[in-house]
C-alpha cells in the first residue's frame, strides 16, 4: 500500500490536505489476474448523496451498422483514462483519504465516482466529434477509440493523426493494449470482429470461461441464486454472437426466478434446465454473420379477433377461422398463431427472404424480437415453435408495432368485413395540386376513391383501372400521388428506390385526412391542439412530454370520441358567425344551445353533454364561467320544460311473462314467432341485455348440442367486452314443460331459419328489407322485361300485384317486429331490477358470512401452535415407543439375555470401550457376553431418551391443559354469540319500530307547535290593531258603543292568548319528555351496536366482562 501510495503522489493523483472537513472514503489494493496491483478508492458513501443523470454508451448490437464488409480496423486505447480529467480545487475535500495520520486527496477523477462514467464519456464523445469532422470513422467506448476505413493505406495515415490529436491533449496512449496497425480481425467490446469473412464469433478465453462454469453446474447438479445469476451473466453476453441464444436463456430465466424464495438453499437442476445448459455447452463456440444478407424483402401483417385472424402478405389477403380449442386462447396467444399461420399460407414465396413483420401487439412484438420472455410459458412455447419456422424457411423476421389504428386492412380480415376507403377531403387534394400539379396517377385507390382519372387498384373487377397491384410495375412517372394505408408504408418506401419521377407521398398524419368506413371505431382520433385539447398549446408550451401525456389522460378514449364531433360542430358554427370559439360570450353559448334544441332537434341531456364540452374547454382559457352565468342556466331550464324528461316505464312483474308463455302457444312453422318465443325464454334464463342475442351464433363453433344440454359462445362485441374481459358462455338446460324449454326452442328456431338464413350464422336473423329499394328493384325488373318483350298492358299488372303482395308482407312483418322489440325491451328492465334485488340479497348473506369466518378463523390461529405441540410429543412418544419394543424383541429373543441384564444392573459392569473395540460386521460369532452388552447399551439408551423426554411431556402437559380450557372457552363463546345474534335480531326490529313511532309523533308535535305560534302571532298583530282602533274611538266621544264593543273584543282576545301560553306549556313539557324517551332509545342502539362491534372484534381476557355487563344492560333495557 505505501508503494502504490507514493506512487500516486509522485504522479499528482493524489496530494496532502489540510486538516478541514473532509469526507473520508477507504481505499484498498487488490490483485489482477495478470499478478499486478489495482488500487480501490470506494466511493460507496459518497455515491449515496449523488444522483447521476441516465446516459447512453456505445454497445456492441450498435456495431453491424457501423461496420461495413471489408473494412481495415485500428485501435487506441487511453492509459489511466480517468486520471486526465482534473477535480476542481473546492470539490477535492469530498474525495479524501486518511493514511497514517494525514490527510490525502484526490486531484483528477476517480473510478469509483457515480458520474464519473458519464463524465468521461462526454469528453471523449467530444473527441471522437472532432476527428469525424476531419474525416475519420470513429467510434468510442469511454477510453477505447475503434477507427476504421476501406483502405489499409488511408487509415494509416489517419491513425497517426489521431495519434497526435490526442497527445495534443495531453492524453497518454497505452501502446500495449492500442492496436496501430490495419487489420481485418480484431477484438473490440469483447467479441472478435472478422470483417473479411463477415464473421463475428467469442474470443478463446471467454468461450473456455463460459465452458467451465457450464460443465461445473452440470456436474453439480445443483445450484443456488448467485450462482444462477452470474451463469446467466456470462450467456445474456454471449446470446448477440449465439443464433437463438437469448431463446434459450428464457427457460433459465425462469428457473433462476423461481431460486429468489429461497436464494442461499441449493436447488437440484431440472430435467429442462440440463438440456438447455447441455445446448449451450454444444453452442457456445458459434460464428454468426455480422450482416445478414438477404435478396428479397417482403411485407407481413397481421390481426387476430374472436371471430377469425387476418394477414396482409404483401399484397394478398389471407384469413383463418379458429377451431373450439383456439376459441379459449389469451388475445396475445392468437396474435402470435396468426403470425405462424400467414408465414404458412405461402411458405415458397417467403422462403430465404427478409420479412419486415407488424402487428398491433405489443407483446407479440416483443416476444419475437427478444426471442422470448419469461412471463407466459405458452406464448414463450408457442414463440419457440415461429422461430424455429422461420429458421427452417431461412426466413430474417424483423417485427414492428403498428398501432391498432393503422392497422385497419389486417383488421378487417379478421373481423371478416369489408374494409374503409383512405382519401384526403377535395379541399386539402386541390391545396396540394395547385402547389406541386395534378398528378398523372393515383397509384393507390379504388373505383369510389382517386383523386385523378387513371388509378390504380387492388379489385381486379375493376375494369376502369389502368392496372392492378401498384407494386406489380416499376414507378416511372413525371408525378404520381401515393397515399396508401398505413400499414403499406414500408413496401412503398422500398419500392421507390427503384422509382423513377416525382412522387407526392401523404401518410397517416394528415389533419385533412378522411376515412370512409362503417361505424369504425378508430375513425376519430384526438391528439394535442385538435378536439378536446385544441387550444390548450398555449397553456401548456413549456410541460415535457410525460406532462403533457399525463394531462392526456384525464380524459378516456370513449370520451375523447365522443367530444370530438360535439367540438367541431361548435367551431364550425362560431366561425359561420365570425365568432371566436376558444373564448366565447356566455350569451353567445346561450344562443347555440337554443339552435340546438329548435333547429337540431335535440334532447335536452344531449345539449347538456354539448354544454359540458364547451365549458370544460373553453373556461380553462379564460375566467369567464360559462355553466354558472344565469342566461345559460336559464335557458336550460326553459329547455327542460318545454320538452320535459319521459316517465319511466313501470317494472312489470316475470311471473306474468311465464304465464303468458305457459298460456299461449305459438306457430312452430313460423320464424317470427319462433324468434319471439326463443328470445324472452334466452332473456329469462340468462338475465342478460337484449343486446347479447345479437352476438348468438349458431355455428359449431359459437353452437354446441350436447343433447341435454346447450352452450353458447357469444363473440366479441358485448358492452362489458375489453381487452381483458370476455362475456361468459351461457350453458341452458332441458326443462320439462316444452312451452318453457329452451333447448327445443333453440333447435327449432335453427330449423325453420335454415333455409332463409342462406349463408349468415347469427341465431336471430330478419327478412326484413328496406321497402322502397325493394319495390325500385322489382320495378325496374320489370320495365327491363316489359321493354324487351314489347309495351302491353296485360303483362304488368301480374306483376303490380306481386309487388303490393309483397309490400303488404313487408308492413306486417315490420309492425311484428316493432312489437317483439317493445317486449323485449320491457323484459330487459324487468330482468335487470331481479338481477339487482338478487345481488342485494346475496351481499348481505356474504357480511354476514364473513364476519362469522373472520371470528373462527382468529379462534383457529390460536389453536394451530398448540396442535404443533401436541404434533411433537407424538413424534417423540413414537421414537420412545420403538426403543422400548426393540428392548422387548431381543429380551424374548433369548431368556438368558434377559438374565444378563438383570445381572449387569445388579454387578454394574461396564465393558462398553472393550465392546467398541471388538469388530462388529459379523453378528453371529458374537458370543453370550457381546449380546449382554448390546442389551446393556441399548438399555442405557433408552434410559437417556426418557430422561430427555420427561421435561418436554412436563411441558406439554400444562399447554395441553390450556388448550383443552381454551377450546371449552372457544365452544361456550361460540354458543354465546350464537344467542346474542338471536337475541339482538329478534330485539332490532321492535326498537326500529317504536323509534320511527316517536319520531313520527316528535314531528307531529312539531307541527302543532308551528301551527300554534302563527297563531300568536297573528293574535298578537291583531291586539296592536284593536288598540289602534281603541286609541282613536276615545279621542272621538261621539261613539261609546264601539268603545265598549272594543273592550269585550281585547278581553276575548287575552282569554285566547292566556290560553294559547298553556297549551305551548303543555306542548314543551311533553315535548321534553318524548326527547328523553328518544334518548334513551338512541342509548339502546348504541349498545346493540357495541354488542355487534364486540361480535366482530372477539375481545381481550380483561375486556369480556365489559361485553357482559354491556349484555345485561341491553336485556334490563
């Protein structure tokens, strides 16, 4: 230590401090493997009270895009790196030491310091910036410099260059370790790079390293958690030269997790543990290309729903159904078999190709790229099984995510329907081609959607396309327009670099983009600045973009769509009146909402939901309140009642529809009432939405008879379906009434829709066509037939009265189906208010079920150490039990042992070390003495094992006692909460009762008390009155009668107020009592409910008199 002191001293890495406060950390030298000494400046303390930011070094996977075939490679390495990077003066007294006595810092940057990696490495990055500027390729690793060129000639002169760049610094070259003159193999990061063969392989002393530690595990058999994590150590390095390396450490992984319970025990190897090893012992030594070539590139696809998967292999679409045991796979087990199954469709096409592969699943995405993953044994299984295809095809699979949105052809296909149209609105295609020309082509469109006269297309129905398959033909056109579906990005990427011309290329991105679809629900998207946040930007300039996702997702994808439409159609009406949108007037909002509910037409919670949207976008921007300015609420409230909220319909009763099925009987030849009849028994049965019936399929798949039984496996599509969460199958049983029995009805209704169902599987199906288009076709049939066969007026009426025959059909059908709609819907609500009452019932069987579990269960806690106990005392009575019987076995054996036993107690003899001495292997020469003292042995033996068993059994017998006394405890407290929950239910309710009947009687009361205070209130005002008038008679004389009449009136009047004062004492008084009587029934509760409190939380020894007390209580009340 003193050499390797003075040495650093002498070379200014370190130097005397002064005695100030300082932050020691040790140091300490230990030996490297070439026998030389490393000095150790621990910086574990410090690191503590540092926060290092993230950063990025240069690895090995980056190094095939580096390289190229051919390439001449030197390399410098930088003796003690570190050390060339000085530490300022004040921050030196963090990085002492204490040695002998003194004080000792560190001048230049140490090892060990948390971000001194990343402060290295940002100036050699500046290093290597400044030689590229001069023309170098260069790539470093923190003190490893790697430069590279075609020619052997060039690079020699540019190594001296960077040679002397460096020394300029003051950097010292490690000429031992550098690599100056050109050559084709060399090691770099710790693989060897061969750039004449395109080879990249381990060098020998890793490949021997890993060898050894494998063939130790494998003659071990066993192994513990460190031991698992530094083997995998070594592999996961190894996995970028080993082709499927990193598949076959997934298993391992899986085992090596499984250690963490018990990480210091040593496992056993399993069977597929030793087979993965064994494959990297046979593996480890591979050669692998560091660039695949391959001629062909083609594209891949995919999507997989409930209904079927879908695959866009290049151009064609292919398509699968599952089979019942696939219908049961995880959503991510189906996205991977999709993948399998489109590469299978066409395996001599996609043979010795490259094939780039996307798929809106992420973890699809990542098993494959990372060969694997240790969370899904079955996917990982089923991983294994498209590698080792792609393998066998010498297929390169290069996967990417493609979001669920652009996705849409794949998705479709496995939908199984038929796919929306991408163009861009006219007005957004005619500001392009008035700045860049009309385009003589549209190379991706169809017969509804181009945007110019010559097309090109898919549909090879289409006879108005100059062609079809736009990658078919080399591009060579003066300018063309592009705009294909997402998902086709990457093949018209690659097929332009065979091109020729201008090219006009839009992608997804595009905020004039419109999408003719369906009902599809990625066709609205809402980002930052558009919809729900537009206007926003403002506010939010200066967040990040984790901030700014964060605020995103206040609002949920459901409601993002559906603010999206109620947006435009505010800005839309603002900028028709030159009104300004992000901060409007409250009138102005006032005034689009009235043009909502009288031009519009609607619903007054349907303008609340616009009210809303506009208020939580637009107050954000400015103070203005517009949901609580009086004209907007105002004029909602007008709303409100000149269309006033419908009356709920009334819950019928499901015994009346049972009577009425089990009354009436319906025409088994008809499909409407086959229809009816099968769907309220499905209704009745399941309890589920009407909804649900739509997604009832009757193919094998969806339908399945199993004779006494039926089940149905609805598809995707339900209310409550996600990602997930899938609806459950409904399985119906036979019932013996056939007017109620839904397995008949089921079969029936699949009969007589047999034939009118044609090629649809959905159970319900209707036959009902729009009216009008029906009667134009028919029409127009026959005018075409009229007209070839000549004007006559006796052949069209057959066919007028066909069609009013039909149109005719067409109404009924149309009123029954209105009725079976309006049934049903009244069944739904009925169903949907049992299925509530039965939940609320079975809720509260489940309390009370709990809380007399959670009693037992601490009961049976406290017994399980004494059953343990008591376990043990058995295991020794056994062993006692056994000695004993061997000491009978061979006293019966002979008498004469006997004997010698008795004798050898009584003599005391003791010839136990002579007995050890003799050999024991042959038990037949032993003579009457040996057996004797065998005897006496064993004997002592068991004498031992009794001594030893007599202070656990003295023990064990008092805790027996104490859980003998506690099970009685255990049984007498059951009993008693047993009556206590007797006794408190039977007394609950007569309390209920009588304290709603003086409620009810304190608010008469109340009310009278009310009542008799207006009237001495008017009583009194009407004093005032008459002494008014009483006032003015006696300054006039000439009236004595009406004074006189004024006086008998003011007496009755004090009569009636004397006596009003009584009956509001009287009032007060009873008043008081009923509040005392309320009390006490309060008092009541309070102790029933300590009385369940103590039922739930069993009490302590001193606490169990206080629940008594508190029981005698409640039973004297």
């Amino acid at each position: 230590m003193n050499l390797e002191i003075q040495t650093m001293i002498r070379e200014r890495v370190l130097e005397f401090a002064p005695m100030t406060p300082s932050f020691i950390s040790p140091l300490f030298i230990i030996r490297k493997n070439n026998g030389k000494n490393r000095v150790i400046f621990n910086l574990k303390a410090l690191n503590q009270f540092m926060k290092p930011e993230p950063f990025h070094l240069f690895h090995h996977y980056q190094m095939p895009k580096f390289l190229q075939q051919g390439d001449w490679m030197v390399k410098l390495d930088i003796s003690q790196a570190y050390y060339h990077v000085p530490i300022s003066v004040k921050h030196r007294c963090f990085l002492r030491v204490s040695y002998k006595g003194r004080l000792l810092q560190m001048t230049c940057l140490p090892f060990g310091l948390a971000i001194a990696p990343k402060m290295f490495a940002s100036v050699t990055n500046w290093t290597a910036e400044l030689l590229r500027r001069q023309g170098l390729r260069v790539i470093v690793f923190l003190d490893d410099y790697l430069l590279v060129h075609q020619d052997r000639e060039v690079l020699q002169a540019q190594v001296h260059k960077a040679m002397q760049f460096l020394q300029n610094l003051g950097w010292n070259i490690n000429s031992k370790k550098s690599i100056c003159t050109p050559t084709r193999l060399i090691d770099f990061l710790g693989i060897t790079w061969d750039t004449n063969s395109n080879r990249k392989f381990l060098p020998t002393e890793k490949i021997n390293k890993i060898r050894q530690c494998l063939s130790t595990r494998l003659s071990a058999g066993n192994w513990t958690l460190k031991q698992a994590q530094c083997l995998l150590g070594y592999l996961n390095f190894a996995t970028f030269i080993t082709h499927r390396g990193r598949l076959h450490c997934r298993t391992l992984q899986q085992h090596s997790n499984a250690l963490m319970m018990s990480p210091i025990q040593s496992s056993p190897l399993a069977e597929e543990v030793r087979q993965e090893l064994a494959w990297w012992l046979h593996n480890i030594d591979q050669k692998t290309a560091i660039h695949l070539h391959r001629s062909r590139t083609n594209y891949l696809t995919t999507d997989a729903s409930d209904v079927q998967w879908g695959a866009l292999v290049n151009s064609k679409s292919v398509r699968g159904h599952w089979t019942p045991r696939q219908m049961t796979w995880h959503c991510n087990l189906k996205e991977m078999h999709a993948v399998i199954a489109a590469i299978l469709s066409d395996p001599e096409a996609l043979k010795d190709s490259k094939i780039i592969l996307q798929s809106d699943s992420k973890t699809v995405v990542s098993y494959i790229k990372n060969e694997g993953g240790t969370k899904s044994k079955r996917l990982l299984a089923m991983t294994k099984e498209l590698l080792a295809l792609t393998d066998s095809l010498n297929i390169v699979l290069i996967p990417h995510h493609l979001p669920g949105m652009y996705n849409m052809e794949a998705d479709h296909l496995s939908r199984n329907r038929k796919g929306g149209e991408w163009h861009l609105l006219p007005e957004a295609s005619r500001e392009i081609f008035n700045l860049w020309g009309t385009p003589e082509i549209d190379l991706f469109a169809s017969k509804e959607a181009h945007v110019v006269e010559n097309y090109v297309t898919l549909d090879l129905l289409d006879w108005n396309a100059c062609y079809h398959d736009a990658f078919s033909r080399s591009w060579k056109y003066d300018l063309a327009w592009i705009f294909p579906p997402p998902a086709l990005l990457p093949q018209v990427l690659h097929h332009l670099n065979s091109a020729q011309g201008s090219y006009d290329t839009r992608s997804r991105q595009n905020s004039n983009q419109h999408r003719d679809t369906a009902g599809s629900a990625s066709s609205v998207e809402i980002t930052n600045g558009s919809m729900v946040n537009f206007g926003w930007d403002s506010l939010i300039e200066n967040w990040s973009n984790d901030e700014k996702n964060l605020l995103s997702t206040c609002w949920r994808q459901s409601t993002r769509k559906t603010y999206a439409p109620i947006w435009k159609k505010w800005v839309k009406w603002c900028q028709e009146n030159n009104l300004d949108y992000q901060f409007p007037a409250p009138t102005n909002v006032a005034r689009y909402l009235a043009r909502l509910f009288l031009n519009d037409h609607l619903a007054y919670r349907s303008i609340l939901v616009h009210k809303s949207v506009i208020a939580s976008i637009c107050e954000t921007l400015s103070d203005v309140k517009i949901s609580s300015n009086n004209l907007v609420k105002h004029l909602l409230k007008a709303i409100s009642i000149a269309k006033p909220i419908p009356q709920k319909l009334p819950i019928w009763d499901a015994r009346t529809v049972i009577h009425y099925l089990r009354d009436s009987s319906p025409n088994e030849n008809s499909l409407f009432d086959v229809s009816k009849r099968t769907a309220t028994i499905l209704l009745l049965t399941s309890g589920r939405r009407v909804h649900d019936l739509t997604l009832l399929h009757c193919d094998p798949q969806h339908f399945i008879d199993k004779g006494d039984s039926i089940i149905l496996h609805p598809v995707f599509g339900s209310k409550t379906d996600t990602g997930s969460y899938r609806q459950s199958s409904w399985t119906l049983l036979d019932c013996p009434d056939k007017r109620l029995n839904p397995l008949f009805w089921l079969r029936t209704l699949v009969e007589v829709s047999k034939f009118t169902r044609g090629s649809l599987t959905n159970l319900f199906i209707t036959t009902r066509d729009p009216i009008s288009k029906v009667n134009g076709e028919i029409e127009e049939l026959v005018q075409q037939r009229l007209a070839a066969s000549g004007s006559k007026e006796d052949k069209l009426a057959p066919f007028r009265q066909q069609a009013t025959v039909i149109r005719r059909n067409k109404e009924a059908s149309a009123a029954h189906v209105h009725e079976l709609t309006a049934a049903l819907k009244e069944h739904e609500v009925t169903l949907a208010d049992l299925q509530s009452q039965v939940k609320q019932l079975l809720g509260d069987m489940v309390l009370r079920g709990e809380e007399l579990k959670k009693y037992v269960n601490s009961l049976r806690t406290k017994s399980t150490v004494y059953k343990r106990q008591r376990a043990n005392l058995s295991t020794f009575k056994v062993e006692a039990g056994i000695l004993t019987r061997t000491l009978q076995i061979i006293s019966s054996a002979d008498p004469t042992i006997e004997m010698a036993l008795l004798n050898y107690k009584k003599m005391k003899i003791d010839d136990v070390e002579d007995v050890e001495r003799e050999p024991q292997s042959d038990l037949t020469r032993k003579s009457f003495h040996d057996l004797s003292q065998l005897v006496a042995q064993t004997a002592q033996t068991l004498s031992e094992v009794r001594q030893e068993l007599q202070p656990l059994a003295d023990k064990i017998k008092p805790i027996k006692q104490e859980f003998q006394a506690i099970q009685q405890q255990y049984e007498q407290k059951k009993r008693a909460y047993e009556a206590t929950s007797i006794n408190i239910s039977s007394q609950m309710e007569p309390l209920k009762s009588q304290v709603k009947e003086l409620t009810d009687q304190l608010n008469s009361k109340e009310d009278e008390w009310k009542n008799l205070r207006q009237k001495i209130t008017k009583a009194e005002s009407l004093q005032e009155v008459v002494m008014v008038e009483m006032k003015n008679s006696m300054q006039s004389p000439r009236q004595p009668s009406k004074m006189e009449s004024m006086k008998r009136r003011i007496a009755d009047l004090e009569d009636i107020v004397h006596n009003l004062e009584e009956d509001q004492r009287a009032i007060s008084s009873r008043q008081g009592a009923v509040e005392e009587q309320t009390r006490l029934w309060q008092n009541t509760l309070e102790l029933l409910r300590c009385k369940l409190k103590s039922r739930n939380e069993p009490a302590a020894r001193e606490g169990r008199m206080h629940i008594t007390q508190h029981s005698q209580m409640l039973t004297l009340t």
